[in-house]
C-alpha cells in the first residue's frame, strides 16, 4: 500500500492540495433503514474518525442526502467505501 494511510482526523487541506494531493474523494449517501449508531459505527471503522467527527459526518449525510466523508488516493478510497458497504451503505467514489 505504500506510504499511503488513514488518518486518524480529517486534515485540513485547501481546494488545490485537494486536487493535486488526494485527487478522489468517498461520499456517502442517506438511506431509510440504517440508524445513525449504525451509520456513525461504520464511519468509524472506516476512516478512523473520532466519534464526534463521524457523529458529524453522519447528520450531514441525514440533513443534506449525502456527504464527503473521506480524500485519498485510489486505493484508500475503495477500502474506505468497502467497509462502508459492508452494511450496505451506499458510497460513491468520485474524482
């Protein structure tokens, strides 16, 4: 995998070391059956968040319809929405 791995908090990056740093991105979107403990577990378990931060994420994605909850490259991003989808949550991985 290289040097490549998930951080433990979001870091804060401006739009253009997003677009040359971590080109692709995982959004997440709202679903009818997942509680927000299910939702707010399995972010966890996939980007290594806080709970807090993952509590964050997963009211954006319950107000808004979807949210981005993880940069990277390629592959960080298809392990990420993979265990996301492990419970079924429906990801989207864009660039």
């Amino acid at each position: 995998m290289g040097n490549t791995q998930l951080n433990p908090e979001p870091r804060v990056l401006d739009s253009e070391q997003i677009e040359t740093e971590l080109p692709y991105k995982v959004v997440l979107y709202n679903d009818d059956w997942h509680t927000f403990d299910e939702v707010i577990n399995q972010i966890i378990k996939a980007v290594h968040c806080s709970i807090q931060q993952a509590r964050k994420y997963t009211f954006e994605v319950h107000l808004k319809g979807m949210a981005v909850v993880y940069y990277g490259d390629m592959a960080s991003c298809l392990k990420v929405s993979s265990v996301l989808e492990e419970i079924a949550l429906h990801t989207q991985i864009l660039g």
